[in-house]
C-alpha cells in the first residue's frame, strides 16, 4: 500500500512547551493505525499537528503533497478531524450537525443515504437537538458528520472516552466497517489499548512527546513493555 500521510520529525508546541519532539510516523492508504500512550505523551497533539491547529515543524506530508498547517485547507484536502469530546453542535439538530460536516461540499441525498447505512437510528432522530443526544449518541454523531465530508483520512481522537463498553465496541464496529467498505483510512488515538490494537493493522506508542515503540499491531500485543503499561498483563 502507499504511504497516504507521512510525518516525518515533526515538532510541536503550545507557547513555549514543546509537546512533541521528533515524531516520525506513516499511515499507508486504506489502513486503521492507533496511537497509544499515557495521558500527556502527546497524542492528540499528533493529530493536531496533523489538521494544523497546533504550531509545529517538521515534514507533515499528505497524498504526496507538503500538507500546510490550517485545519480549514486540511479538511478541503480529504481529512476530517473528531476530537476528543466529539465536538456536536448541541444547540443544533442531528440533521443540522451532518450538513455542517459537507461544509466543504454540497451534500446530496446520497451523502445522507450513506450514512444512514452505518447510523440508522439517525434519521428517526434527525429533528432532535444533539445536546439531548446520550453520551455514545453523540460519539456517533461526531462520526458520522466527518463522514459527511467524503475524506480521505479520518483523525479520531479518543472515540472511546467516557462510554459503556457496549457502545465502544459498536463504534469500533462501525469503525471497522467503513474502513472495510469505504476504503476509509484511519489514524485513531485512543487509551483502550486492548480494542485499539485489535482494531488497527499497524501502531505507534508516545512516551513524553517521542515515539518510543511502534510496529505490527500484533508484534505490539505481545511486546513486554506495552503488555505490562497498557494491557495489564
């Protein structure tokens, strides 16, 4: 497969607090990588560095292309962005949330035909103000408003974060799913280090802003470090 995103020596920081320090990773095309760590290693700030919403340097390579900081032109070049939170619109409808995420773009019926397939329940639900929505509704939601915007490359931040097991394994299926049929890739950062290194082919482990380990998902699992800090066993 072809290299879709490259980060190459990227730094990054917040004022004067450097959050990353030469962090080098590839997402090929068609793939789902996870990006695991401690709280403050760095993790989201690698997705941020990758839709520009955090000062950085380094080489950050998109489709062959030097991928310019500024989330606006990122998500004009394929990438949507789900942060942690989710980052619903909770004054605004289900319905009014989806046509947000083809801002980019005139959405068309086939657009909300799709991604009814992969969220059903949304268009019984399409009147109803996303602040009302649950918790895993509006995880959801957030989802399925990137996918509105047809990218390319999905950054997922910690999709997981405060949900009954239940509805994170029905994420992580939906997931799976549209990178299965969609070709949809995925760079996801998550703390649930066990359903994230099943879901993903290929990981990366930050430790203090640096990549410390990284490779097949299933070399990972078995690695003692990641086995005894993430997996606890």
């Amino acid at each position: 497969m072809a290299a879709l995103l490259v980060l190459e020596n990227v730094d990054a920081r917040y004022g004067p607090i450097q959050a990353l320090h030469g962090v080098s990773l590839t997402v090929d095309e068609g793939s789902i990588v996870a990006v695991l760590g401690a709280n403050g290693a760095g993790k989201t700030t690698t997705l941020r560095a990758v839709s520009g919403t955090v000062r950085r340097s380094g080489r950050v390579e998109f489709a062959g292309k030097t991928l310019r900081a500024g989330p606006d032109g990122t998500a004009r070049r394929g990438i949507a962005h789900v942060p942690e939170g989710r980052g619903t619109f909770a004054e605004l409808t289900v319905w009014e949330n989806l046509r947000l995420g083809a801002y980019t773009r005139r959405a068309s019926k086939d657009d909300f035909a799709r991604v009814e397939q992969y969220f059903p329940w949304i268009d019984e639900r399409r009147s109803q103000q996303a602040g009302t929505l649950s918790g895993g509704e509006q995880q959801m939601l957030a989802l399925a408003r990137a996918f509105m915007a047809r990218p390319r490359l999905l950054l997922l931040d910690e999709p997981s974060l405060g949900l009954a097991p239940l509805l994170v394994t029905e994420i992580f299926r939906i997931i799976r799913e549209l990178n299965e049929h969609e070709g949809l890739t995925v760079l996801v950062v998550e703390q649930n280090a066990h359903i994230a290194l099943q879901l993903a082919g290929d990981a990366y482990v930050l430790e203090v802003g640096r990549v410390a380990l990284s490779g097949p998902s299933a070399e990972l699992q078995q690695h003692e470090s990641v086995r005894r800090s993430y997996l606890g066993y």
